[in-house]
C-alpha cells in the first residue's frame, strides 16, 4: 500500500531529482523533458525549476488535474491547498 508523502518529503524528492538531471547530462535551461507517465507531475515541477521545458503524458484524468495544479502552484505562488479552496495569489489583483 502506497504513502501519501508530505509536502517537505515532495519538495525533498524534487531536490534530488534536481540534482541527478543536472549530472549526467549537464542539461542547459531550454532543454525539453518529456515524460510519458507524468503522475503527479513531480518530473515537470523539477524541470520547470531548472529552466528546462516540460511535457508530460497522463491517462488518468485525476492525475492529470493534479500535475496541472502542481505546475501551476511554482508560477502562482499559492500552494495546490489553496488554490483548490479559492485563494488568489498574492501576484494577482482584485479587479
């Protein structure tokens, strides 16, 4: 049976997928990841935080929405939690 990780474990899980992008391959910002099994989007969060491109593949629709909101949470500053409850970014303005 699978554990729900933590938000400190996720943000330690992306740190190392970080650091082993940027070994072997010395990848420059710019570059494109694809990842055909996106999940939760972990790889496209670790990508995205290296300057590199991303696309991801999903079939399950739940997880798609996921990744989408994850990868939304780095531009918007305002953690999935929140943006599922409502709550603007502190970048965006009232109108």
């Amino acid at each position: 049976m699978a554990t729900k990780m933590t938000t400190a474990e996720t943000m330690r899980f992306v740190d190392k997928i970080n650091m082993k992008a940027k070994a072997p391959c010395d990848a420059a910002p710019g570059f494109l990841v694809l990842d055909p099994f996106a999940g939760s989007g972990t790889t496209g969060i670790a990508a995205i935080s290296l300057g590199m491109k991303f696309i991801g593949f999903e079939i399950s629709p739940d997880y798609c929405e996921l990744a989408n909101e994850r990868i939304a949470a780095l531009s918007t500053a305002v953690p999935v939690k929140e943006a599922r409850a409502g709550q603007m970014s502190l970048l965006e303005r009232k109108q």
